[in-house]
C-alpha cells in the first residue's frame, strides 16, 4: 500500500467511525417513540407507557409526577410512575416503563408551589388522562397496556 492509499484508508476507518455514532444516536432517540410492536431488545419487564402533558403554564424547576394506578383513591400507592423537573415549557415528555399489562388510570401532576404531597394545592397543574376538561379522573380505568412495547398516552393538565 503506498503512502496516499494508506491515508485514504484512515480517513475512510474514520468516516465509517462516524456513520456507527449516527446510527447508535438514532437508534436510541426512536426507542421511546415505538409504538405497540413487542420491541425486539426490549430487556425489561412489561411495557413502557409514555407520551406528552401539556401544561397550563410554565413553570420552571417544579417537581411533577406521571402515575399508573389501579383505582382513584389508590395514587398514593401507584403500580408504577415517573417523576422529574419541569424545565419551563409547556410540553412534557414522560415515559413509565417496566409497567405490568393491565387497565389503569393515569394521573399527572405538578406541584408548582412545592407543597408536597399528592394532593394539589392552588396553583399546581393536574390532570388524570380522560378528564372532560375539570381534570378530574374518568369513571372508569382506560389506560390499555399490553405484556410488551410502548403504548402513547398525551393529555392535558389543568390548573388547580
Ligand atoms: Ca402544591
């Protein structure tokens, strides 16, 4: 191999290099948009819940929860969530994985004032999924999740 074809060939190591980095990045970022397919590589136990609150308002820095809960006065003790820092948008991803199949409700909060606690206080945003606009939880559980996979659910908060 002669000295330019030599070069070529680290720059060619490198290019190829890149184009794994891309694919690995990729990959990953459309993990938690799959819809319902029993992923393949999917290691965990059960199935990912995740999808997009809207928020009333922009608060910054509060503490929020998205829990999974058999009954309505059971929250307390939810089959799964996830909890997190609002950054100031008004849209939040979440994603509840390792969530075993069944029907559920789905509560969403932000404690804006920092209270603490399960329970809202003036300010705060919350919503179960399927409220008719007062936030308040549906008559009936109506969150499907399969054995595996993602299933999507967006809603919407309200301010309290
Ligand atoms: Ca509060």
């Amino acid at each position: 191999m002669n000295r330019a074809a030599t070069k070529r060939a680290h720059r060619d190591v490198g290019a190829f290099a890149r184009v794994l980095l891309a694919c690995a990045a990729l990959s990953a970022c459309g993990k938690s948009t799959q819809a319902t397919d029993g992923a393949a590589g999917d290691t965990t136990g059960g199935a990912s819940v995740a999808g997009t609150l809207t928020l009333p308002g922009s608060a910054q820095g509060a503490s929020y929860f998205v829990r999974l809960a058999i009954g309505v006065s059971t929250v307390t003790a939810p089959v799964a969530e996830t909890t997190g820092t609002t950054t100031g948008t008004t849209s939040l991803a979440y994603e509840i994985r390792d969530v075993p199949s069944g029907t559920y409700f789905l509560l969403g909060f932000v404690d804006v004032d920092a209270s603490g606690g399960t329970a809202s206080t003036p300010g705060d945003y919350a919503g179960w999924y399927g409220h008719n606009g007062d936030g308040n939880p549906p008559a009936a559980a109506n969150v499907v999740v399969p054995d595996t996979g993602t299933v999507r659910y967006d809603f919407a908060l309200v301010l309290r």
